[in-house]
C-alpha cells in the first residue's frame, strides 16, 4: 500500500501537463533535482535530496529515479515511480556518471533535456559533474521554472491542504498567545506552538520558526530570521514570531509582534500603519493584476506614514509544498514583478516595520488565496496587536 497523499489520476494529469510544456519547449524530458517537483509529480517524499538524486520525466510519460540506497523503500512507499536506480557509496562514488549510464539505457543519448539547476539538491560541485559527464552525450537546457510555474496554481486537493495548514497556523498563534507573559521562556512559546501543529497531524515546516524578543535597536525582536539562542521575556518586552502551519508539506505562514507590557505609543502607530499596509496589499492581489501591483501597495501605505526606511524591499512570496531549507516558494512580491495573479494561487502577504532608533517592531502577516472575486485571507485570526 502506497503512502500517497494525492490520487493516482491527479498526479498523472500533473505529468502530463509538464510533457506538454517540455514539448512546447523543443525538449524531450527534464532532469529533476528540486525536491518540491518530484513530491508535486509523483508523491516522493523524502530528504535524501541532500546527495545527489535526479528524477527523470520524458515527453511520452515515463519515470526514473536515480537515487542511493537509503531511499529505495521510501520511494517505492511514498511514490508512484516503479524504475528505481541505486548509485553505489563509495570513496570514489560519480553518481553523474551513474546518472549517463540510466539515461543510455532509456534511450536518450543525443536528446534535449531540460534541467533543475536552480535546486537545493543539485550544489555547484554537482552541477559541474553533471555538466561534465554528460557533455557529448545530451543537449542540457536550464529549465529550472517549468515545474514551479505549474505548481503555481494550486488544483481544489491542494487548496484544500493549505486551508488545513492555516488551521494549523491559527492553533499554533493561539497556543503561542496563551505561553506570552512576563517570565515565559521562549523555549516553551516554541514548544507549544509545535506542540500545536504535531498533535494535529502537520508536518515539520520547511524552515525553522522565527523568534525573538528584547527591546531596543539591537534585541532580537527586530529581527526577520532565526537565530539560536533563547532568552526569558521581561516585564517590558516585544516578540516577533514567524511561523507556519504545515500539512503534507504545504504551508500557510503567520507573522506577529507579541507586545509584553503597555505598548508605547510609538508602536501603535506602528501596528496601525502595518495594518493598513496589509490590507492595502491584500486587496491589490486580485486575478488579472501584477503580483508586483502588491509591493506597490504596500510601499505606498508605509511610505505615506513616513516609515519608507523601516521597511523591506520585499512584501512576502508564494506559498506551496516546500522541503528544507526554505519554505518561500516562487514568485516574490517584489517592485515590478510582471509574474499575473490567478485564481488558486497562494502568497503569505508580510508588514515587517523595524524602528531601528526606538528599537520597535511591528510585524503582521497572514497568507491569502487568490479566487475569482480576489484574495481570500485564510487565517481567522485578528488583526490587533497582542498585549500580555
């Protein structure tokens, strides 16, 4: 019995689908290395990407896996590819070259292939062997966005898991409001935010949870990644969380700014231009329209507030099945992105204020689906700012 999260008939439409984009570009399959593609095409579900691996998909449909030992049962068990090839551990391993030696023996010596270059799994030292063993024997073409721009637009099982990742999102907020007061442990506001997502079913996100807290230009609360370290939160403080509820690798992220203590009111107005800057942001994703048209929103409500210094240069990205070490997926929202928004699309939209001089933080961000009418906040959380 297989371990597949989506039906057989969904992942094979998804395969076709990508033939007929390498068709339409003149190529005769892709070599596969970003995790994300080969769960979204198969169902394969593992972290053995970390050494070499490559799937194989031609325009006629087949599939092959090259990929070590280890994951020989997890790919019989989580994927519906039947041809699985070993490449052997060893001092003096080339698994590239095992990789031309399967390729010769489905038949495609001399072809065009399109490959995943811009992939976690494929380093640079791996790329260069790649390129190295198969120079003469097949034309490669980076197609490194094929399968991501196919993933874009998410089918009604996929939306319906991100809907469940934001359930997990809001159980994970909440848990984490309960934990916030003077004296708590940020060790325990993690654990029980995953605590939340676990006993749920969810997954481990794609990223660590961001955290920190302290006051002043140098604490940790203004920071936008983690870092280890734990501190216990004072009598006057502020948390910046981070997070993302996670369901069969798809995510749905939340940010927030936990104040501990009366807020100043520098910070409220903080939190007031962070809130309408969202709301700004999400009623310009629209079907139709520039993903680019949000950053411009955003920057227009926080550059009328005078906070154009305080804020990135970036407003969120693109949410989806994502592996370690990143749960952004593509498109950004960044100035002048030209990418269109479409119904079944889904972004984490984020309001990241940093004062550097008063050392304050506002930060609110909730993901949203694109539908027909516009975009669908789908966490059901409130957008006031926490005081404990």
């Amino acid at each position: 019995m297989k371990n597949l999260h989506f039906s057989e008939a969904e992942l094979a439409e998804r395969r076709a689908r990508t033939c007929a984009e390498l068709r339409a570009r003149g190529l005769d399959g892709i070599l596969l290395f970003r995790q994300e593609s080969m769960y979204w095409l198969t169902g394969y579900d593992t972290f053995g990407y970390v050494h070499f691996q490559a799937m194989v998909l031609t325009t006629d449909g087949r599939t092959m896996l090259l990929t070590r030992s280890a994951d020989l049962r997890q790919a019989r068990y989580t994927s519906t590819v039947e041809d699985i090839r070993i490449w052997v551990d060893g001092a003096d391993a080339n698994p590239a070259y095992a990789l031309e030696e399967a390729l010769a023996d489905i038949g495609l010596f001399g072809t065009a292939l399109g490959v995943e270059y811009e992939a976690y799994g494929l380093t640079a030292a791996k790329g260069k062997a790649l390129d190295w063993e198969l120079q003469g024997f097949c034309k490669l073409e980076d197609a490194s966005d094929l399968v991501s721009r196919l993933r874009l637009i998410k089918s009604p099982a996929e939306i319906a898991y991100v809907r469940k990742a934001a359930e997990l999102a809001d159980a994970a907020w909440e848990a984490a409001k309960t934990e916030t007061r003077a004296g708590a442990f940020e060790g325990d506001i993690l654990a029980a935010m995953h605590a939340a997502i676990f006993k749920a079913g969810g997954d481990d996100p794609a990223n660590e949870f961001i955290i920190g807290s302290g006051t002043g230009p140098k604490s940790g609360a203004m920071l936008c990644r983690y870092f280890s370290g734990r501190r216990t939160l004072q009598a006057s403080d502020q948390l910046t969380l981070e997070f993302a509820g996670t369901w069969r690798h798809y995510h749905a992220c939340m940010m927030r700014t936990i104040r501990v203590g009366p807020p100043p009111a520098r910070q409220l107005q903080l939190w007031d231009a962070a809130r309408e800057a969202l709301l700004a942001c999400e009623a310009a994703l629209k079907p139709g329209a520039a993903i680019g048209d949000v950053f411009e929103a955003h920057a227009r409500s926080l550059d009328a507030k005078g906070l154009s210094r305080y804020r990135l240069n970036a407003c969120g990205y693109s949410l989806g099945t994502t592996f370690a070490p990143n749960w952004m997926d593509w498109p950004m929202l960044y100035r002048g992105n030209p990418v269109i928004a479409a119904p079944g699309m889904v972004f984490f939209i984020h309001m990241i204020v940093f004062d550097d001089e008063e050392g304050l933080a506002a930060t609110l961000g909730r993901t949203s689906l694109v539908t027909e009418a516009g975009s669908e906040p789908l966490s059901k959380a409130d957008l006031e700012l926490t005081v404990r």
